[in-house]
C-alpha cells in the first residue's frame, strides 16, 4: 500500500471508529424534545459514552497485552454496531444511557488497540506520519459526524440518523478486515493485575503525571460543557437556527483540523509548558464571543475554544509519554480515564449550571476549567524535554 493510501486508509479507519463519540451532540434539541426530558438529562445521556471511554481505556491497559490487535480492532467495530442500532428503537432515557456507555466502551476498545498495533507495527519513520493520519481522522470526525448528524435528522428523523451510523460502524469493521494485516502476535509480556495497580500507584505519586492527568479530565469538561449545551443557545432566539444550519455551525472545527497536527512541532521549539499557556490563553479568548449576540461572533468564540483545547490535548498527551519513568502505556489509560472522565463531569455539572443559572453562568465555568488549566500547567516540569512524542489521546 502506497504512503498516501496508507494514511487516507488510517484517518478513515480512526473516523469511524469514534464518529459515534460526539455526532450525537448536534441532535441534542430534537433529542430532549423527543424525550420531553431538560438540556441536562438529555446532555448527561448523550455524553455518558464517556463512561464507556473510560472504562474501554482502563481495561485495554489491563488487560490489552493478551488481545490480538487486528481481531480486537474488529470486534469492537462490529459490536459497536449493536447499540448504535438499538438506540434507532428510541427507548427509554435509562436504556438510551447505557447504549450510549456500550458505545463508549466499544469506541475506546478499537482506539486503544488501533494506537497499540501502530505503535507495535510501524517502522521508525513512518510512526509519525501514521499517528498523524489517524489524529487528523480523529479531529474530522468531530466536524463531518456531526454535521452529518444534523442532516440526517433534519431530512429523515431521529430513528434514521442511528441507523445509518450503525451502517458507518459496519463499514468500519470491513475497512480493518481487509486493510490491517495479521501480524505476528507479540511476545506475551502477561502480569498479575496487581502489578499494573502498582503502577498506577507509581503514575499517581509523580507530581506532573497528577497535573497532566487533572488537565486532561479539565480540557474536556471544557470541551463538552461548550459544544453540549452551545446547541440549546443556538436553536433559541435570537440565533433559532434550524437542524441543518446547526450541522453547518461545526465547520468551526475545520480550522483545528490544519493547527492540531502541528503541536508536536510547537511544543519541540517552545516547551510544553509555554504551549499549553498559550492554548488555554486561545481558548479564554473565545469565551466573550460565546456571550454575543452576533452570529458571527459566536461562532468564532467556538473556533477559538476548538483551536485552543485541540492543541492543549495534543500537548497534554504527548507530555504523559514523556513524563511516565515507567510503564508509559498505564499511564496513558489513566490519562484517558481522567480525561474522559472530565467530559461526563462537564455535562453533568455545567449542565445544572445551563439549567438553572443559564448560558452566561455555564461560560464563567468553562472559564474557570481554563483557568485552573493554565495554572496546574506550571506543575509539567521534566528533568529533560525531549523531543514529544505524538498525540495519543482521542481529541477533545
């Protein structure tokens, strides 16, 4: 397979393993009129994938080593499937939960054991361009599901748009089946799970894997807190934008999809450190435009808190592998269960906020996220900055 074929294959692959992951965001307003349920109830539903990504990153740490890679790929793809489809039967919001942290756990499963066999089966020089194809897949996810999300329930209902994402998670299964090799299983490297735990124990006493692993679990209370309860404001007076225009207002994301690539790069010449300050200080600058009543404006305050919370967990996951003395792939599933972790928070708290206080009091509490970002930031110290090593960790 040619270099360009290679990547196209792996961004394909990395947008539909997690294109399930915020699409249905965008539906959010149909959703909770649908269920006769608050922007809250409905935000905590939706967003309680993020249980599942957890969990999905803590057990692949776990247990990860004895999984062959490929089947392990394709399994989670085709299971993915399962409650994709159920979740067209529109049930009940408790079931709609736990199909959601189904998808969640199948969602981080592919992820973690994608990254696990590109990291195992790339050469030297091609890591780095295939790690790259595969974040740039993971951003344009963010902007094409939901975009097609918006259109699909737009033109054909709520019960269609999850049966055709049912379809992308199939095709998925079916890009991995005929485009990952079997490769040669690993040598087993089998621990007791107390080992692992010890570890963790180890990644916690270190003072700059705790920070990095608080902002983690901050950038995306950030994230989700914004672009969850963002929809509610838009399809309201004075903006009353309707299904499709909702789906055009995420082209707010193309912008990250060009600078998030670049923070390997940024971080190389100006530290960590210096990068994440100025990634929280692009993110803050968004923060008064979410409050305009301009249109335009509003959408570049989201552009903005895209950019800077994109490249914050880009510089944030590369810091984790370099800041981990041993055993750096639990300390990137602890990373990622805080980082997940965060997102569920950030739906469920800044949704009360949303419902109770309004979208002015919901920005001050992005802002706050930022704010203690920025300051747990002076704590990513290293002995030596080496050259980062890429982006890991699904984006924001």
């Amino acid at each position: 397979m040619s270099g360009p074929l290679r990547a196209f294959t792996i961004g394909v692959t990395a947008f539909l393993t997690v294109v399930d992951l915020f699409a249905t965001q965008a539906i959010l307003p149909p959703l909770a009129t649908a269920y006769g349920v608050t922007p809250a109830a409905m935000g905590f539903a939706v967003n309680a994938c993020t249980i599942g990504m957890a969990i999905g990153g803590l057990a692949v740490a776990l247990f990860g080593r004895r999984l062959d890679r490929r089947r392990g790929i394709l399994f989670s793809l085709a299971l993915l499937a399962i409650p994709t489809a159920l979740l067209a039967t529109m049930p009940d919001l408790p079931l709609f939960t736990l199909l959601r942290i189904l998808q969640g756990l199948c969602m981080s499963t592919a992820f973690a054991l994608t990254l696990a066999y590109l990291g195992e089966h790339t050469s030297a020089t091609d890591t780095a361009s295939a790690f790259a194809a595969y974040i740039t897949g993971n951003v344009a996810s963010n902007l094409f599901g939901r975009l097609a999300a918006s259109g699909l329930v737009n033109h054909f209902g709520l019960a269609a748009n999850f049966w055709v994402f049912a379809v992308l998670n199939l095709v998925g299964a079916m890009l991995v089946w005929f485009s990952v090799e079997r490769a040669p299983a690993m040598r087993r490297m089998d621990r007791q799970p107390e080992q692992l735990f010890r570890a963790w124990l180890g990644h916690l006493a270190n003072p700059p894997l705790r920070a990095s692993f608080a902002i983690g679990f901050l950038i995306l209370f950030a994230f989700i807190g914004t672009f969850t309860y963002v929809n509610f404001v838009l399809v309201r007076p004075p903006f009353s934008v309707g299904m499709m225009m909702l789906g055009v207002v995420y082209f707010v994301f193309l912008p990250s999809i060009v600078t998030t690539p670049l923070a390997g790069r940024v971080v190389a010449r100006f530290g960590t450190r210096s990068t994440l300050w100025a990634s929280f200080a692009v993110a803050a600058a968004g923060l008064p435009l979410l409050l305009s009543q301009s249109f335009a404006a509003l959408l570049a305050g989201l552009a903005l808190l895209a950019v800077g919370t994109f490249f914050a967990q880009a510089t944030a996951t590369g810091f984790v592998g370099r800041a981990a003395t041993t055993d750096r792939g639990s300390a990137s599933g602890l990373y990622l269960a805080s980082y997940f972790l965060g997102g569920l928070a950030g739906s469920a708290v800044l949704g009360q906020v949303f419902d109770r206080l309004g979208w002015s009091a919901s920005v001050a509490g992005i802002g706050l996220s930022l704010a203690l970002g920025a300051v747990l930031t002076a704590r990513l110290t290293l002995r030596t900055q080496a050259v980062p090593a890429p982006a890991l960790a699904p984006s924001s």
